[in-house]
C-alpha cells in the first residue's frame, strides 16, 4: 500500500502505485512458475521481467514526483497490456492471476498518462 504520508500522491495515484506494486510481484512470481516449464514460455517469462522492473520504476518515480511519471505510466500500461495478453493464453493459475494484475496495473497507468 503506497505511504499515505507522501503528500503529492492523490488517491488515483496511490491506486497506480499501489496496482504497479502488486503487478511487479505477480509477474515475478509468474515468471519464476514459467521458468520450470520448458522453452513455450519464454516470451511470457521475457515479458514478466520487463514488466516487474517497469512497474517498480513506475512506482519509485510517482514516490519522487518525477516529472517523467506521465511518460512511463503509458509505456507501462502498454506493456502490461502486452503481458496479460501473453498470460492470458496460458491455464496456469500463475499467468491467470498475472493477467489480471496487469490489466487493473494497466488501467491505472493509463489514467496517469492522461
């Protein structure tokens, strides 16, 4: 849960950090599911590793105020937008749970860029 006492984050931005965090987190865990799988989920383990270090960056440049927050949330939404739909096509209950933090991480970023 993103710190309250950050006094620059709003309520919409907190949800984004928060959102980013909890992406971060599936996609590691997915990530590491895929890696005893065989050589089918490489694109899906590329993709979690890309996103988890996106989203966390995200996250620590919206902590900072950064004015480059804006920018990167609509790199992070595309590209978390671009994992869930790689974990979507796969039964594990990994990639499922993936997917949908990255579709609520995605909504969120989206409304940062806007």
């Amino acid at each position: 849960m993103a710190l309250t006492e950050i006094d620059h984050l709003d309520d919409e931005m907190s949800e984004c950090m928060d959102n980013c965090l909890e992406a971060a987190q599936a996609c590691e865990w997915c990530a590491d599911a895929c890696a005893g799988e065989g050589e089918e989920m490489a694109r899906c383990i590329r993709l979690c590793r890309d996103v988890a270090d996106l989203t966390t960056l995200h996250a620590r440049f919206m902590a900072r105020d950064s004015g480059y927050h804006a920018e990167l949330a609509a790199t992070c939404a595309e590209a978390c937008e671009e994992c869930a739909e790689e974990c979507e096509q796969h039964d594990d209950d990994h990639c499922q749970l993936c997917a949908e933090k990255l579709r609520e991480c995605a909504e969120t970023c989206r409304e940062m860029a806007a």
